[in-house]
C-alpha cells in the first residue's frame, strides 16, 4: 500500500481528516423547530459542505443520508413536517404532485414543527424532490428577501442562493421570530468559510482528490 492511499486520521465528530477538522466552529445553538436534514449520497466527504457544521451546532437536528425515500425518513407524531423549498418550480414533471399550502395556524406554534431541508447541489437536491412521494405531500417553507449569501467558496447560480446552513438559519429566525438566536452559528459559518479559502478547500475529505464541483444547498 502506497504512503498516498493511507487513510488520514478522522475526527470522529465531524468526519473530517484531522488537519482539516471544523470542531472549532461549531457553535451550540437551542431552538424549538426540529430539523431533519436529508443529505444526498455524494454530499457526506464533501468539504465545502456545511450540513455537518449545521448538524452538530443545531440541537434539535438530525441528518440522514439518501437519494430516495420512498416512506417517510420522519416520525409520524403529532408534530407538523414542513419542506424548506421553493414554493414554486421553474420546471415541471407530470409525475410531481403540486404542494399543499402551509396551514396559517402552524408557525404559531414552533415546538409543534419539524422542517425537512435538503442537502445537495441544486440539480440533486430536485432529483431527490422527484425521486421522493413523501417529500411531495409535504407544505413548502419558502424564504424571500434575503441577505446576500457569504457562501463565498461555491459558485451560486442565482442571488438567492444560500448554503444549507445559511438557509436554515434563516428559515429558523423565520418561524421562530428570534433571527438574532442564530447570528452566532452564522459568525461561525464565517470562520468555517475563511478556513477552507485558506486551505484551499479543494479537496473530498475521503480520497483527497481534487474537487471543484459547484454546490449550493438544496433548499434553493
């Protein structure tokens, strides 16, 4: 076995080789919202991603790896489950179900919600959408009027888009009423960005080859 196909060693934490570890960023934050973060397969050695950062930081939130689901991957409990995504589509599929809306009365009550986020390039996040019945049936949250993304090491296709832990902060402050709760995890999103440009931030955590493909979160 060559010196170059050892395995580096890992932080158990976030998964990351140890010379490159984000621990440092993360940033314990509380919140009533429960979140449920699908990340598409070829995200999880991703090392721009930031769903790791997000899920460690966020109390309430658990990350399940998949392309598909053909059940729901949530509780069926009385919490209500809503999809943070566009409430419209610049493209259609005969197979994919419209929406229904979001009932006024659920953001009256956070502790009561569970928010669905995806984790993936924008073409896969809309696969795993396509690919998912249950996702379908699902109420959108969808979020307007926000600030430019600091999300400075992936190419974004348009002004509104964010990374995934961008987005769900924001859509947190959003049903929460308390955006200034969620403004350390952000500062800290900063360090993490600084981090990986002065790394170069280049390189799949697993195979230490090169990767410069463009990502930007699923929600967008």
């Amino acid at each position: 076995m060559s010196a170059a196909s050892v395995p580096r060693p890992q932080c158990t934490a976030c998964l990351r080789p140890l010379s490159a570890c984000i621990c440092r960023w993360v940033a314990p934050t509380d919140h009533a919202v429960e979140v449920l973060v699908l990340q598409h397969p070829q995200e999880v050695h991703q090392a721009k991603g930031s769903a790791r950062l997000l899920h460690l930081s966020l109390a309430h939130c658990r990350l399940v790896v998949g392309e598909a689901f053909a059940v729901p991957v949530w509780p069926m409990d009385d919490k209500h489950t809503l999809l943070l995504y566009p409430d419209s589509l610049q493209d259609t599929a005969p197979d994919l179900r419209v929406p229904p809306a979001l009932p006024r009365e659920w953001p009256q009550a956070p502790s009561r919600l569970r928010l669905v986020v995806l984790d993936g390039t924008w073409r896969k996040s809309r696969k795993m959408l396509y690919q998912s019945p249950p996702l379908q049936q699902l109420p959108r949250l969808a979020l307007r009027n926000l600030p430019p993304s600091h999300y400075r090491i992936r190419k974004a296709h348009g002004p509104d888009q964010l990374s995934t832990l961008e987005a769900t902060c924001y859509a947190l402050g959003q049903l929460e009423g308390g955006a200034a709760r969620f403004q350390p995890l952000l500062d800290a999103f900063d360090g993490f960005v600084e981090q990986l440009e002065q790394t170069g931030g280049q390189r799949n955590t697993r195979t230490d080859k090169s990767c410069s493909r463009p990502r930007v979160t699923g929600f967008i």
